[in-house]
C-alpha cells in the first residue's frame, strides 16, 4: 500500500462521519433513538461479518480477547452509539458535536497512561488547537463573542443543554472504545472483532428501544424525544436511505477502516484526525448543499488542519528543537 493511498483510507472514516451524523439526525423524528443507534449497528456488523468470508478469514475470535471483545461492545458499541443518538435529539447551540469530536484529547491521555505514548508539548498544543478549532467550526460567533470578549448576552442560544451531557458520555465512550479496541485485537483479527462489536452491541440497543416504546411521551426530561412513538421506524423511502448510508457507509466502512488502523501504530496521531469531522461536514455543505462558511469557520478548519500536522509530526518537530539547541551549545 502505498503512503498515499494509506493517508486516504485514514482520512476516509472521519469524511463519512462527517455527513453520517447529518443523515441520522433527521431520522429521530420518526423513530426510537436506540433503535436508529441499533439500525446503524446490526447492518453494519453484518456486512463487516460477510466481507470476512469474502476475504477468507475464519470468523472466529480467540478466546483470550473474548472478555476484551465484550467490554469493547459494550462500552462502543451499545453506549457509545446509544448516547449519540439520544444526544443527536437533545443537542442545542452545536456544542454537542464540538463535544463529540473532542475525543482525541480523552485517547491521548488515556494511550499516554496505558501505552506509553509520546505526547510532548508540540503535541500537547496541537491537541488544544485542535479543539479551539472545533469549537470555532461548531459554536454560533455571537456565542464565542460573549465567552471570550466579553460581547453582549445571547438569549436565544442554550449553551449546554441536556443533551450535550448525553454529547459528552458519547465522546468518552468512544474514546474508552478506541483505547479497548487494542486489547480486543490482540489475538484476533481486527475486522472480525468490529463485526463482533457492532452485533454485540447493538443487541442491547434493541431492547432498549422495545422498553423505550412502552414508556409514557416525556419521560426522562429535557426537550422531547420520540418515545412515543412505536417500536418500528416510521420512515420514508428517502428517509430509509438515510439510514442505509449511515449504516453500511458512515459504519461498516468507516469503523471497519477506523479500528483497523486504531489497532496498529500512533493511536494519539490517527485518533486526532477526528479533529477533521467537522470541516468534511462543512465541506460537503459548501459543495453540494450551496452553502457558505463564515469567516470564523474558515479559522476553526485551518486551526483543525494545523493540529492534525502538529499532532503527526511532534516526535520530528520536537527532536528537531532540542537538535537545534544541543548544536548551538556544542557551537
């Protein structure tokens, strides 16, 4: 595989997921939030399953990553997909999706503690430039003006509302997964294992939908979500559209892709092209939907940008630094 190629196919996941979210949100008007989480899952986890005996490897997972294998479903798999979907519902001002795309800092820290990865403070700053750029692609301009210039008080936007509690359980979810994710692989090969994930973890996703169904309209607080509304989606054509492509695309290819690079190699550098998400989503807005991005989000994708070059080459840029410094006192 060429280095090229390579670079695409890392890219590919977080492009998908950029509109995914977008094709699933409409979606929870006419339909349980667990049971879009577990019609993105189960699918998904069946197609990655199929591709493997396409490709001839055994379907089956050591025993050594099974106890490896269950945590990862459920922690990414059944929580990780479930909290989205009630948080896509709930979310107000854009942070949730500011929330859930500043994961890369959870995994850096949890693959500096638990595998020993280098950070640095090259990569430290591209961590937090990533996240400022997030937050200028994700946050209305009149909100970031009265949180850091003292501009006036905006009234009619909700800074954290309910649903970015939900937002930021899902970030930490999928950060946890990600990390689990190099356990379950160990022994086992890593499409199989996603497979796995997906089935396992949607499962508890359905029933969860089935209890939702036979709840009250209101329960649980916040703004409403559909709980009242059946079992079974109430879709479109159009709308089941939707939710195959967030299904085979924006999941079976893009986890399957994102958990077998996550496998191997620099967990903090790939993790921190999530970073990216969100200037795909907006890319495609300007591309295909007509629209325009405001100055402040141009700064937030070229601050985004800038992270992932840091991110991926801090150990370059940081012995690059002290080789300067070590000449000039031998000089």
């Amino acid at each position: 595989m060429t280095p090229a190629i390579r670079w695409l196919l890392m890219l590919l996941p977080f492009a998908l997921w950029g509109t995914a979210m977008a094709a699933m949100t409409p979606l929870l008007a006419g339909a349980q939030p667990l049971m879009v989480a577990a019609l993105r899952l189960l699918p998904a986890g069946v197609v990655l399953l199929a591709v493997t005996v396409v490709l001839k490897r055994p379907l089956a997972v050591d025993s050594r990553d099974w106890p490896w294998l269950l945590l990862f479903a459920a922690v990414d798999g059944a929580l990780f997909q479930g909290l989205l979907a009630m948080g896509l519902g709930r979310s107000g001002a854009g942070l949730g999706s500011v929330l859930i795309d500043s994961q890369p800092l959870l995994v850096a820290l949890l693959a500096r503690v638990l595998f020993g990865e280098a950070i640095n403070p090259v990569g430290w700053f591209g961590l937090l430039l990533g996240v400022l750029g997030i937050l200028c692609l994700g946050l209305p301009a009149d909100l970031l003006r009265h949180w850091w210039l003292e501009g006036p008080r905006v009234r009619d936007l909700q800074a954290w509302s309910h649903g970015e509690l939900w937002m930021l359980g899902a970030a930490a979810a999928m950060a946890v997964g990600t990390v689990l994710c190099r356990f379950a692989t160990k022994h086992s090969d890593a499409l199989v294992v996603t497979g796995w994930h997906m089935l396992l973890g949607g499962l508890p996703l359905v029933l969860g939908a089935a209890w939702m169904a036979q709840s009250p309209a209101g329960d649980g607080g916040g703004p409403p979500v559909a709980v009242a509304l059946g079992f079974w989606p109430q879709w479109t054509a159009t709308e089941w559209g939707l939710m195959a492509y967030a299904s085979l695309l924006g999941s079976a290819l893009a986890y399957g892709l994102f958990f077998w690079f996550a496998s191997q190699g620099d967990l903090t550098g790939f993790s921190a092209l999530t970073f990216l998400t969100p200037v795909f989503a907006l890319l495609c807005g300007l591309l295909f939907l007509e629209e325009s991005l405001r100055p402040l989000q141009w700064v937030g994708a070229l601050l985004a940008l800038l992270s992932v070059f840091l991110i991926h080459q801090r150990q370059s840029l940081w012995q690059g630094r002290w080789s300067n410094v070590a000449a000039e006192e031998m000089s």
